[in-house]
C-alpha cells in the first residue's frame, strides 16, 4: 500500500464512469496490476477484483459500490474510484465525480457508447471535470474502434478525438500505436511501427493527421502555426493536447484490453501527462460561518477543508468516511470542526484504501484521498474544517428517489434492530430515504430502483441480522359522499342496574374537495346536554378514520347534530360517542359513499423519438395527458396527472420502455373519484387483507 506522502502536483484522481457491464471494474484491476499494486490479476467472474469486495457485489458480478484503488505509476499517484455502472446506483458515481479532477469513461469496443454514457458525460461535464475515454474490449468479437469513435463523435463532438488506434482487433488485437509519438506498443513492450501491417499504419497516420488539427483547433496560437507550417512540433503538440484536455476542449479517446494487459500501461501514461493535478484544479468554491463566498486552493498550509463524499455502515467497525482533502492537512489523532453541524469531530487514526485493505497513515495532504472510520457527527457531504477558520464546501447534489417499497420485518426481534440498521444505511446511501406511513401503518423504503431496494434488503440481512420483506406500498385511498342523508343513531343497553343510554340524529352532505371535515352543532332546548355533544363528534371522529367502503378515512364532508334525547340516569359520554359513531356509519351508507384516490402531477423527460410510446404507456394508466413540452438534449417532456396505484412500479415501466434514458418525477396534486371498476377491486382485496389479519 501506499504510505509516501506525495505533492498535490504529482497526484491524478480519477473516476473511471461508464455503462454497466463494459469492464470498468477489469480495467481498474489491469492498471493496479500493471503498477505493481496487486501481485496477481483478479478477475470478476472469480470474485477475486479489488474493488468489488461487498458479497453483494461478487455474487451478482457487478459494482454497487464506489471503491478507491491507489496506486504509484513512475513518479505520480493516481486515486482511481472504480464507480457502479447500472442506474440503479448513480448515487455512488455523483460523489466520486465530486472529488476527481478527471472522469476515465470506458466505451465497449463492441457496443460503443450506451445510455450510462450520456449520462455520466453528463455529470462529469456538471462538475466541470476533464474526461478521457477508453474503449475496452478491444479483445472481444465485433470490436470496432473506428464506429465506437464515430459514435462518440456524433453524440458529444469534434472535441473526441483518439490519441491511440488499435493494432488489429478481436482475436488479432496485439498492441496500440501512440498517435502522439507515432510508437507502437504491445502487451510486453515496444512494437516497431515497420512489423505493423501498412493499412494499420496508414489509418494510424491518418488518424494522427486529424489529432493535430483538433489540436491546432483549439489554440488560437497553435492555428497560426499550423497553418503556416501544416504541422505541430512534437513539444507543441504534446503541450497543445495537455492544455487542451484541461479546458475541456479535447477529449482523447484511447483503446486496450485490460484482462491481456494490452494498452494498459499506455493508458496509466496518458492518465498522468494528460490529466490535471489537484493543484492545477480551479479554486474551489466554499463559503465560510458567515455564509461569505470565499475560494480553496489546494495548498498544504491552507485552512482545513475536507469533504465526506461516502459513508460505509458496518456494524462491527462502525462508520467509515471516505474524504478528499481539498485544502490544507488533515492528521491522524488531532480535532477538527464540522463546518456543516457546527460541532466538534474526533479524527482518529486515518487511512488509505485500496478495495477494503486499509493502510494506516499519519496524515492526508491537500489533493489526496483516504478514509477515516468511527466519526461521530459527520454524514456523507459535510465539511471537516479547522474551526477559527470554519469552512464549507458545496452539498453533494444526489439524485432523487425513483421507486418506493413499503418494507416489513419478518419477527418481532427484527421489528426492535430495523429501526437503527436503516438509520445507518440511510446514512451510508443517501438516495436512500425512510419514512413512516402513519395512516398506511408501513414503513417505506424508497430509492433509484428495484435492484437497489433489493440490495438494501440483503444488506440488512446480512450486516444487521435483520430479515425483512419487500412489497408494493398500500396507496392510501380516501372514502367521502355525494348525497345529503339523515339518520338516527340509538345506543341503548339494559343490563341491570344502570343501563346506558345516547341517541343522536346527524345530517351528513358532501363537501367540495379539499375542504375536509365540518361539525355543526344545531342541538336546541336541551335535546342532548352540552356536556355530551364533544362526545358525539369523538364517536364521528373515530368513525371516520375507518370508512364504510373499504375501511380507509373518510374526508369532505359536513356533520350537522340536529336532535337527539337523553336519559337523566343511563346517559353517558360513552353511550353518545358510540351513538354518534354509529349514526356516522349508517348516513354513510344512505349517502352514496365512494372512494377517491390520489392524483399525481408526473413530469416525464425522455427521448423525442420515444414519445408515443411514454404517451401511450401514460394513458394505459389512466392518465389525463397536461401538455408536452421541449427538454435539454432533444429530449421532450411529457407532463401528466396519473393516479398513484398505476404509478408504483413506474420506474421499472419506464427503465423498460426507453432503455433506461427516460427520468420523471412525481408529487402530490388531488385526490378524485376512483372509477366503479377499481373500486370494487380495491374493495375486495382490503377484505380480504381484514380477512387475513382477524384470521392471524
């Protein structure tokens, strides 16, 4: 492991991003191989890789986890945080780009660019990082470098440029040629251009032709040369793609296979002559106790600013922070402020990580990245800081939750520990959220998708001992009226001795949506006593959070106590509130009751092309259509008012539809009349549950 303490100008961090299943985790294994930092290969089809250690991750073969992967590579470190590729887990990816200065965004040679491409592009370009792609596999069947640049080119821009073309490809792959010096290069070293077949060599030529002109292109100064002289000097080119890299202008495109090694050290070349320092990061923004703005650079001597940007819950270590040392220097067993919650934070003894190994180390300086565990107070997002000079950076921004699980302890011994497992996994994810359905008695678990509710529960298990199931949450219905009705309710019971006594008559009428529930007392003369009135509408009260239709709360409406008698001895409180509660039953009955369920306002962007299908889908759901309008990236908007029982399993609906390039997102807006049909669906299946429950 790592423990040398290296300057801010000879570190590279990097986010290697990308589709799900295009070798990212391989090719982070391949570099930490090549530089020596593991002694043998692991692989992701034995379990073996670095930095897919979570059980979760060596049983379903892919990355959950966001995982560091230090490494030494000639005189530089370079931080890699190999990132999750499936949506399901964007959340990991939003913070390792917060704390990279550059983004490794692998292509498979055989599939080009997908849809996690655009959207970590995307992010990356949010965080103002440099990107640089690889397009791996170039091993495999069907490789094709030249479309997979085509493709690139035509989706983000001339700014895609190779600074690498393949010698061969599938089974013939053997080598790369750097454009940049027009050398070859193979798995076990040089490869002499003059061994190279002519039509490779050709291409490479003509490829390298183009890379000067993308880089002439970006420099004014570098355009008077070029076109005075049709070529750039090798210093001047080398220096014309750095700066060009840099300022986003240019993005270089190179190619390998990791599992052969191949291209593999010419990528960890190209990562540290062509991608930033932290030192040569822009200062970054903070703003101090005051809420003044104010700039960070990434010195040593600075003030303290140190960003969490992953928590990883284990129930035996406790918490370990991952952090990035923006500015100044944190050290092992010394004190620190968090700047976000305003309180004092004990550091003990820090660390860096490769995969789950831990090195311990004395301090981390500004640009690195290591890990600390046991932290009090700190959350994914907070600001360590010194506290006569307290500052805070920017929150991590992640996404919103897109589905939702109610989620249900298997015993009762689950029911005491579920509380505090999800309490600290809500901090370990924060796309994860946890809320407690009073009225639907559920708890619910929301989060990006079905995998990662999924894994979430399997984590329980397995961290905590916590069993639980996972199942479409109740939508919470609402019963009311559309007629006037007037009844009497009667409670009388003679058992010996004092008897009980209460009779009440009610008028009950609809109210407009919205406007909830009304008592109105017109009692006269003494009909019911003063003192048993409240008890009445206790008894309505208690009614109505069960209605008569399928036991779900009744809302609108308008109680009017018009008469009603008594008896000097057997009258009671008691004996009115159940009168009342059972006048209530019996107008709702007499008043055409029916069930309202809620509305949702449903703002849906996707693909221009794939809007019949998302409309049509919409209205499958019963979906009042709002409008349509203009999104970013030729993408459209779709805004609808759906009900919410069509909308729980949308984000699997949608994930289907579009490939995984539609987003949407939900609110609350009304509650209407449930169609007759649904109703009585909706009305069996709560008899049967009541059924269920009585039966237990």
């Amino acid at each position: 492991m790592i423990v040398k303490r290296y300057p801010s100008d000879k570190i590279r961090n990097v986010a290697v991003v990308g589709h799900g299943g295009v070798g990212k985790t391989s090719l982070v294994e391949a570099m930490l191989f090549a530089a020596k930092a593991v002694d043998r290969l692991g692989r992701v089809e034995d379990g073996t890789t670095t930095t897919d250690f979570d059980p979760e991750e060596i049983r379903r073969k892919i990355t959950v986890n966001a995982a560091l992967a230090p490494l030494e590579w000639r005189d530089w470190k370079a931080n890699l945080i190999d990132t999750p590729g499936y949506p399901d887990f964007i959340g990991e990816v939003v913070g390792a780009l917060r704390v990279v200065e550059a983004a490794l965004v692998a292509v498979d040679a055989t599939a080009g660019p997908e849809v996690q491409t655009d959207k970590v592009w995307a992010l990356a370009g949010k965080e103002r990082l440099c990107r640089m792609v690889v397009v791996s596999r170039m091993d495999r069947e069907n490789a094709a470098f030249l479309q997979v640049v085509e493709a690139l080119t035509e989706r983000f821009g001339r700014q895609v440029v190779p600074v690498q073309w393949p010698i061969g490809a599938a089974a013939s792959f053997s080598g790369v040629i750097d454009l940049v010096a027009m050398a070859g290069h193979g798995a076990s070293g040089p490869i002499a251009l003059q061994s190279i077949a002519a039509e490779v060599t050709t291409a490479a030529t003509a490829a390298r032709d183009r890379l000067v002109e993308a880089v002439a292109e970006s420099d004014d100064k570098l355009t008077e040369i070029y076109l005075e002289k049709g070529e750039l000097e090798p210093e001047a080119l080398v220096a014309g793609l750095r700066a060009g890299v840099r300022a986003g202008k240019l993005t270089p495109v190179l190619c390998g296979a990791a599992p052969k090694g191949i291209g593999v050290a010419a990528l960890l070349d190209a990562l540290t002559y062509l991608l930033p320092s932290p030192a040569e990061r822009e200062p970054m923004a903070a703003h101090n106790a005051k809420g003044v703005e104010t700039t960070l650079a990434p010195t040593e001597g600075g003030t303290l600013a140190a960003q969490v940007f992953k928590t990883m819950a284990d129930p035996y270590v406790g918490k370990l922070s991952y952090l990035r040392v923006f500015s100044g220097t944190l050290k092992s067993d010394s004190q620190v402020w968090n700047g976000n919650k305003g309180k004092a934070e004990r550091i003990g003894q820090l660390f860096f990580l490769r995969g789950k190994h831990q090195e311990p180390a004395p301090e981390i300086g500004a640009g690195d990245i290591g890990a600390v565990a046991k932290l009090a107070e700190t959350s994914t997002g907070d600001t360590l800081t010194d506290k006569d000079r307290a500052v805070i950076l920017p929150p991590v921004e992640f996404p919103k939750p897109a589905m939702a699980l109610a989620i249900e302890p298997k015993s009762k011994a689950d029911e005491d520990k579920l509380g505090a497992a999800l309490t600290r996994l809500v901090e370990e994810d924060h796309t994860l959220h946890v809320q407690r359905d009073s009225e639907m008695k559920q708890t619910v678990l929301s989060g990006m998708g079905e995998s990662h509710l999924e894994i979430v529960a399997d984590r329980l298990k397995r961290k905590f001992g916590v069993e639980v199931a996972l199942s479409v949450p109740r939508v919470p219905y609402r019963e009311t009226v559309r007629a006037h009705a007037r009844v009497q309710g009667k409670y009388k019971r003679q058992t010996g001795g004092r008897g009980q006594y209460g009779d009440c008559w009610i008028e009950m009428d609809p109210k407009p949506h919205g406007e909830g529930y009304e008592f109105v007392d017109k009692i006269f003369g003494g009909a019911i006593p003063r003192n048993f009135i409240p008890a009445v509408e206790k008894g309505i009260k208690e009614a109505m959070e069960e209605g008569v239709i399928a036991g779900y709360p009744v809302v609108d409406i308008r109680i009017t106590l018009v008469d009603g008698s008594y008896h000097d001895v057997d009258s009671s409180e008691m004996a009115f509130k159940i009168a009342g509660s059972m006048a209530f039953k019996k107008a709702m009955q007499e008043a055409r009751p029916v069930m309202l369920e809620p509305i949702m306002d449903v703002a849906v962007q996707v693909p221009e092309e794939q809007m019949g299908d998302i409309i049509g889908d919409l209205n499958s759901k019963r979906a009042r259509i709002q409008g349509m309008e203009p999104g970013s990236d030729a993408t459209s908007i779709v805004r609808a008012q759906v009900p919410m029982g069509e909308m729980l399993r949308y984000a699997s609906d949608l994930r289907s539809i579009t490939g995984g390039r539609g987003t949407f997102e939900i609110q609350f807006s009304h509650y209407d009349e449930v169609p007759a049909h649904i109703a009585e669906r909706v009305t069996a299946e709560a008899r049967k549950q009541k059924e269920a429950v009585e039966a237990h």
